[in-house]
C-alpha cells in the first residue's frame, strides 16, 4: 500500500514541472529577431566576421539566440535555434 502511494506522488510530482519546462521552453525557442553580440545589429544588417563562437567553423554559420553565431552542427548539438 506505502508503495503504491510513493510511486503515485512521483510520478504526479514529476509530471506537472515537467509539462511547465516543456512549455517555457517553446516559448524561449521561438525564433528572433536576434542581435549580434558585437556589433548589435540584426543577423541581416551585420558585418561582422561569422564563425561557429564553439568550433570556429565559418560554414553554415547563423545566428543564435545569445548573440553568438554557431554553425549547423553545434546548434544541433546544442539545440540553438536559429531565427527563421
Ligand atoms: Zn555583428
Ligand atoms: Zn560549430
């Protein structure tokens, strides 16, 4: 019975923050406008040197939600999103 009740509140525990990141998570992936960390300017209007801020890669190369420019492999692994 005590186990059956523990495993009940775990699992009601667990599912109810859960469901709330997942939401406050969609909400912060959407996409920008974003601004370049160097010059403040949007991905269209900047001038700067683009390369990947993890692996310097200059492929591919977008910028991301931080302000940073990653490329397609690093914001899959990161999940970056890039705006659209
Ligand atoms: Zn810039
Ligand atoms: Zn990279």
């Amino acid at each position: 019975m005590q186990t059956v009740d523990l495993v009940g509140n775990v699992t009601s525990v667990i599912g109810q923050p859960l469901s709330i990141f997942s939401k406050t998570r969609y909400i912060l992936a959407m996409p920008g406008p974003y601004y370049c960390l160097t010059c403040g300017r949007k991905e269209e209007e900047c001038k700067c040197d683009r390369f990947c801020g993890i692996c310097q890669n200059d492929y591919n190369v977008r910028l991301c939600a931080d302000g940073n420019y990653y490329c397609k492999e690093c914001r899959d692994a990161c999940e970056y999103e890039a705006q659209s």
